[in-house]
C-alpha cells in the first residue's frame, strides 16, 4: 500500500511540474503580447491624421488602410492576452488541486505508517501462550 501512495506523489509531483513550466511559458508569452500591443497602439497614435495636412486620395486610403490594419492587430493581441490569462488562471486552479491531492496522499501514508507501528508494537507486546501438552 505505501509504494501505491509513493506512485500516487510522484506522479501528482510531476504533473505539478509539467504545469508550472506550462504556466510559465504562458507568463512570458503574455508579457511578449504586452509589449506588443503597446507597440502597435503607439504607433496608431502616431499614425493620426493631422490637422490641417493635405492629402490626396491614394494617401488617405493607403493611411487609412494601414491605422485599419493597426486596429484589428490590437484586437487579436487582446483577445489572445484575454485568452491567455484564462488559460494561466485554469492551470493555477489545476496546480492547487494537485497540492491538495498530494497532501491527502502524504496525509494516507503517514496514517498507513502508524498503523504499521501500532501493529509492529502490538505483536512485540503479545504473550504467547504456551500449549499445554497432555
């Protein structure tokens, strides 16, 4: 029984592990989008039209075109960095749920070790009766 609950840790540790780098990765992929987004707003910022600047048609369609383009590039480094905290939020949950789990198995293997000790106690501890013979 306390191999099973030693497996049960071991494998509860790894996945724990497997989890974090995951979480990890996450983290930095975020911070990446982060910065990105920052980026393509600055440069929608600067990208404005001016007041009072002269333009011709093929100018204005092309600035247009590149602020639209700037835009929908926002909303798709938003919606994944909205995606991407989902996910680091559901792998925290996870990671808290194997600790729990791993401490209900160190919790049966102390319990198993005692039960072990009372038995070991006990058999030290019992007389033997002698048969009488006849």
């Amino acid at each position: 029984m306390k191999k099973k609950y030693k497996i049960l840790s071991l494998i509860k540790k790894i996945k724990k592990n497997k989890l974090s780098l995951s979480l990890n990765t996450l983290s930095i992929e975020k911070k990446k989008l982060g910065r990105i987004n920052n980026d393509l707003k600055e440069m929608l910022n600067k990208s404005k039209f001016t007041e009072g600047e002269v333009l011709n048609s093929s100018q204005l369609r092309q600035t247009s075109s590149f602020r639209q383009n700037l835009q929908e590039k926002i909303e798709v480094s938003t919606n994944r960095e909205n995606y991407l905290e989902n996910e680091m939020r559901n792998y925290l949950s996870d990671i808290n749920k194997i600790k729990k789990q791993r401490e209900k198995i160190e919790k049966k293997i102390k319990e198993e070790a005692l039960i072990l000790e009372k038995i070991s106690e006990l058999r030290k501890n019992q007389n033997f009766k002698s048969k009488v013979i006849i």
